[in-house]
C-alpha cells in the first residue's frame, strides 16, 4: 500500500514538473518558423547571426539581434519560403509572411 501511495505522489510530482517546464518554454523568447518545404531530417541552418535547430515541420531560435522582420528575411533566405513564422510569441501577419518571402530562395 505504501509502495502504491509512493507511485502515486511520484506521478503526480513529475506531471506538475512537466507542466511547469511547459509553460516556462512556452515564455521563454524566441523565434519559430515553419518553412513550406518540411525538413527530412533535423538540420541546423544558421541565417545571419541566428542559429536555427530545423526538424519536420518546423524551426527553432532563441537568440538574434536583428528586428524580427530582418530575422524572419534571412531565414528565408537560406531556408525557402516561410508559410508561418513568429518572434517572442507574436505571429507574423499575412503581409509581413508576404515580405518575409520575397527573400526567399
């Protein structure tokens, strides 16, 4: 019984841990940017002064020291075409997607 007890305080510990990380990476700042083309495997691409960690359908940064605008430009300019980006939480609207790409390769 106190084994069962013990499991249970344990789960429990470790789903309010999790959740907690969660929400703490979910603050944190950063740049995500979703290509048209997914990536076939985990790729690191580094745009101007910023490193993304690509995988599947996405992208990932958490430093830059450019205007998001300049950032989301560079990383399409090495990357391709973006269909969705956003900076510390922010999406970008369709007419800022529409200047992003006409750096695109």
């Amino acid at each position: 019984m106190r084994t069962l007890i013990a499991l249970a305080a344990l789960a429990t510990s470790a789903t309010l841990f999790a959740g907690t990380a969660t929400d703490a990476m979910a603050g944190t700042p950063g740049y995500r940017l979703v290509p048209e083309a997914a990536f076939s495997a985990a790729n690191t691409v580094v745009a101007r002064d910023v490193l993304w960690k690509c995988a599947g359908q996405a992208c990932v940064a958490t430093k830059a020291s450019s205007r998001p605008e300049i950032v989301c430009a560079s990383a399409a300019r090495e990357i391709g075409k973006v269909a969705a980006f956003s900076a510390n939480g922010q999406d970008f609207t369709a007419e800022q997607l529409a200047k992003c790409n006409e750096k695109a390769r």
